[in-house]
C-alpha cells in the first residue's frame, strides 16, 4: 500500500558518513561513496528534520517557526528531492511533486520569501587515498587519516579523516 505524498516521513541515512556543522553549512562526508556534499542552512536544516517520523508538511511548519518566515511544502520538496539525489537518505525517494511546472520566479518566491534561501547541496568527488596520491604531509587530500586541520588541503580534518 503506498504512502500519501502527504504522509511520508523520510528518514536520514547516518551511518558511513563523517559529519561537521559549520556556521552557515553542513558538511557531510559519504566514507563509502567517497564524497563530499556541502548542505547550505537550508538544506542542513531539512536533513535534519529527517527523523523518519516527522512528515514533510511539518518540516515546513519547523522551518516557518525556525526562520520565522512562510514556507511552502514544495521548498520543503525541493530540498528531499536534493537530499535524496545525493544518498543522504536512507531510502530512495522515487516520487516528490512535480516540480517542473514552476516558474524561475515561482522557484525564487519559494525560498526568499523573508530571507529564506533555496536547499542547494554542493557534492565533490574525493579521490580514494590511494587514488589521491600522497596522505603525508600538511595539504593531504579528502579521504586521508589526519590529526588536525592544517593536515589537509580543505583545512578540516572531521573525525580522523580530511573532508
């Protein structure tokens, strides 16, 4: 029996992948895929609302008390759809509502309605160490062990790993 669009609840994948919550982002490291996936405000604040239990329509209703601005549930869309292409769910959405009908402007009005920006993740692929090259030094690749920030080419090292 399929679930109403209304009623689904996704759920976060957490396991294999090396978190860091920065000021204005999140940065996300998938260890098995070996990529790196940087959520804005927005997004950071959708997955994390991905429970398993909390539905998309009171996502939205977080984030309207959360930014204390109007959110539309296609924004709240945007940002699974997004989540969802870059496996940071833990099942695939295979339906969200049909985005294509929006306008740019319809899509513009969705985030910016009072200082609310769009989700948008921005995904890199990190070269496995041994693909990398070199994992010594002080400018060590994504995916390199590390003890400290200024081990790696990013300048974060987030859990013994270079993000």
């Amino acid at each position: 029996m399929k679930r109403k669009m209304e009623e689904l609840a996704p759920l976060a994948r957490r396991e294999d992948l090396v978190i860091q919550d920065l000021n204005e982002e999140l940065l996300v490291y998938d260890r098995n895929r070996h990529k790196a996936h940087s959520l804005n405000k927005t997004a950071a604040f959708i997955w994390n609302q991905c429970d398993g239990q909390t539905t998309v329509a009171d996502i939205a209703r977080r984030m309207e008390r959360e930014f204390n601005a109007p959110v539309d549930d296609r924004l709240v869309w945007l940002g699974i759809k997004q989540l969802a292409g870059s496996r940071l769910l833990q099942d695939r959405i295979s339906q969200t509502p049909d985005m294509k009908g929006l306008s740019r402007r319809q899509v513009v009005q969705l985030g910016l309605g009072a200082f609310l920006v769009l989700p948008a993740i921005i995904s890199i692929t990190a070269p496995e160490a041994h693909a990398a090259g070199s994992c010594t030094g002080n400018s060590r690749p994504p995916g390199c062990p590390c003890g400290s920030n200024n081990q790696c080419a990013s300048g974060s090292c987030v859990g013994g790993v270079c993000a």
